[in-house]
C-alpha cells in the first residue's frame, strides 16, 4: 500500500456523496460518461480510487463492465451498499493488480494528485498500463496548477467562495506538495475544517510518466466536451495509448 495517500474514513465516505453532489450532476456527468464509453468500447474498463461509483455506475449502466481499485474500504463500502455488481478491490492505484485485461483503465476528478510522491505517481502509469490490452488507454482528467495566480509571496488560492463553503490551494513550488484546505458551515452555524494534501504534476510531466510506462500521448483536451486545451486551461482530459 502507498505510504503517502490519504485514507478515507468512515465519516468522510458516508457524506461524500452529499458534499460532492455538484460533481453527479448531469451536466458534470454525462460528458465524462460518455467520454469513456466511446473510449472503452465493448470493455471491459477499470477505474482507479473508484469512490463510490459516481462514475463507475452509470458507465457501468451503459452496458461496459467496470471494475474498481480503491484506496479506503469505506468508500469501497459505499458503493457496494449502492451496486453490487460493479467489483471492486480494496488497495492502493501504484501496485494493487485486478484480474483481467482492459480496453480502458481510468482517474478522474484530481485523483492523481492523491499520491504525493513523484515515484509513486509514475507507479500508477505502470500500473495501468498492466492492466490493458495491446491498443488500450489510459484517461485521466486533472487540473493544471493555478501558480500563474500566485503573486510572489503568496502560498494560496482560492478555488472556490460560496454561502456554505469556501476552499483554498496552498502550494510548496520546491516540493509540488499542495493542501486544499474546506471550510463548510454546518447547519447550526459552525464551521468544518477539513484538509485533504496532493501533489499536483504538470501536463508534460504527466506525458513523461506515461513514457516510463510505454504509453503514448494520444489526445488531451481541456474538458470532458473535447474542448482544446491551452495555456489558459485549468484542467485537462489526457488520453495515452499503449502501442499493439
């Protein structure tokens, strides 16, 4: 198991869905669905740090069969209280193997960046490309730091102000480690702290990683709507391909 990943717990998992509903709308949603199932194929897909199905189930539900590698049992819980009948194996996304081969292995939503080291992180890219068939991809969507924001002697940024939550980016620029820090108010008035650490890896060193592990870039988008990525993108859909 990775040493630098943070374990969900119990309490995090069972309100998850609730704090992240804004991510299962359907216009959040369905792109990414759709995304992948043109993608995956006839299947079979593996997703990694699966959650609790946001977008295993309904991909799932299209008619692919999708397994899941996820870090924290709870979670792995979650989802299995939701659909039974999308697997799922308990343990880390650099070493855990699932048995099978995949047209599409997939992370989404920033998961990446929750393992904090550089090796660990290139450990994913080998991990998934194991697990796919000669031809098969390797999606992950992540963001692009937001350092062009950061003025010289200012360690955060803000990625989010609302009447009930309100979240900021701290970044160390030596180390690539970063803190998204959440302040939720809670229905009586007080508030709830709650830091989750990452480390953020840039578009070309995410390509690079995919080289280690013998893949190759084959599109990379800004959003899931095929939209071109430039140098004014926040985040980034990349698609890399094992050659075969």
């Amino acid at each position: 198991m990775t040493s630098s990943s943070d374990l969900w717990d119990a309490e995090t998992a069972e309100r998850y869905d609730e704090e992240s509903s804004f991510m299962f709308t359907s216009e959040v949603l369905d792109p990414a669905v759709d995304f992948l199932a043109r993608l995956a194929g006839k299947g079979p897909a593996l997703e990694f740090a699966i959650g609790t199905g946001r977008v295993a189930i309904p991909l799932h539900d299209k008619g692919i069969s999708v397994s899941g590698i996820e870090l924290s049992q709870p979670m792995a819980d979650q989802l299995a209280a939701k659909r039974a009948d999308v697997p799922v194996t308990v343990g880390d996304m650099a070493t855990t193997s699932v048995d099978g081969d995949f047209t599409l292995v997939f992370l989404v939503w920033n998961s990446l960046g929750n393992v904090r080291t550089q090796d660990e992180q290139v450990e994913v890219f080998r991990n998934a490309a194991r697990h796919l068939v000669p031809g098969g991809r390797f999606v992950v969507e992540i963001g692009v730091p937001n350092l062009r924001r950061l003025p010289p002697g200012q360690t955060a940024v803000p990625f989010h102000v609302g009447e009930r939550h309100v979240g900021f980016d701290t970044y160390d620029l030596v180390t690539q480690q970063s803190q998204s820090h959440h302040y939720t108010r809670q229905d009586d008035g007080s508030f709830r702290h709650g830091v989750g650490n990452f480390r953020y890896a840039w578009p070309a060193e995410c390509d690079l990683m995919a080289q280690l592990a013998g893949m190759t870039l084959e599109q990379r988008f800004a959003d899931w709507h095929g939209s071109e990525f430039t140098a004014d993108s926040e985040s980034h859909v990349s698609v890399w391909r094992l050659p075969g």
